[in-house]
C-alpha cells in the first residue's frame, strides 16, 4: 500500500510540474484581427536523477531470485512510464547481489536480475536499445552488514539514467 501511494504521489508531481510557455504575437497592423496566442512545448525542468529519486530507482528481490513481484512492476510501470514520455534518456540497469555465494554466482544471479528489469521495462514499451545491463554481483552492496536487514536492501537491481 505505502509503495501505491509513493507512485501515485510521485504521478501527481510530475503531472504538476507540467507546464506550458505563452508567446502571443502581434499583429502587422490594426486591420488584422488578434491571433491566438502561440504556446512553445515546454521543456523538462527536471533531470532524470531527480525523477527517478521520486518514483524509485531500485527493485528488490529475494534469496537467490530474480522474479519480480507486484509491488517491483509497480515501480517499473512508473520507470517505464516516464521512460516512455521522456524517449532521450537512456538507462542502465545494475543488478546486484547480498555477500553470501560466491563471487561467480553472485555476479550470475546479479546479471539475472538486471535482465528480468530489463525485459519488464521492453514489455511497457521501452526501447530495448535504450537499456543497458550491468551486474556487480556482491562487490557494491548497498549496506554494509552481515544480517537479513543488510541483505536484504542488497538484493536489488538499480535504474541509473545515462
């Protein structure tokens, strides 16, 4: 539920940052009626680092998986959504691992997970060339510890923007 209202909210404030120039243009001479006034699409405001802070840029996962769940393709249908409004940014995804296993697996399984958010971000219509993954397996955790609270938060796959 506190993962919907976060999407929801992060929807709201980017539809709320959504805003448009005016430009009006002068007519030659006095005869001529006013024209309509001419609107210039705006531009986003805001980098895709700012964005992806606010509809989240990580996904995680359990012990030794790279399924998705429910509440992981929420945060990608955000990821892909603007993805697909904003079609210059490209991505990379990295996929990572907790310190257990060794470093070949970890770096496998880091690999399956980067893939899995790869291809569910093809499947809502991303470019697949816009999308790189990566895997670090368990050399660039997160937190550092060695309890399910820190392995948890490690298991994670990440959306960087380019």
């Amino acid at each position: 539920m506190r993962k919907a209202l976060t999407l929801v909210a992060a929807a709201t404030l980017l539809a709320a940052c959504s805003t448009s120039e005016e430009e009006t243009v002068q007519p030659a001479s006095s005869v001529q009626p006013t024209p309509a006034p001419v609107t210039t699409p705006s531009t986003p405001t805001r980098n895709a680092g700012d964005v992806f802070a606010n509809i989240g840029d990580r996904v995680f996962f359990d012990l030794d998986s790279s399924a998705l769940d429910s509440g992981d393709q929420q945060a990608l249908q955000a990821q892909a959504a603007w993805m697909n409004e904003f079609s210059s940014v490209s991505v990379t995804v990295e996929g990572h691992c907790d310190e257990r296993g060794t470093r070949e697996y970890n770096l496998a399984l880091g690999d399956r997970r980067a893939n899995a958010v790869k291809e569910y971000l093809t499947a809502l219509g991303v470019a697949p060339s816009r999308i790189s993954t990566i895997s670090y397996g368990k050399e660039r955790p997160a937190v550092i510890g060695s309890n399910e609270s820190a392995w948890a938060q490690n298991r994670r796959a990440v959306t960087v923007p380019n």
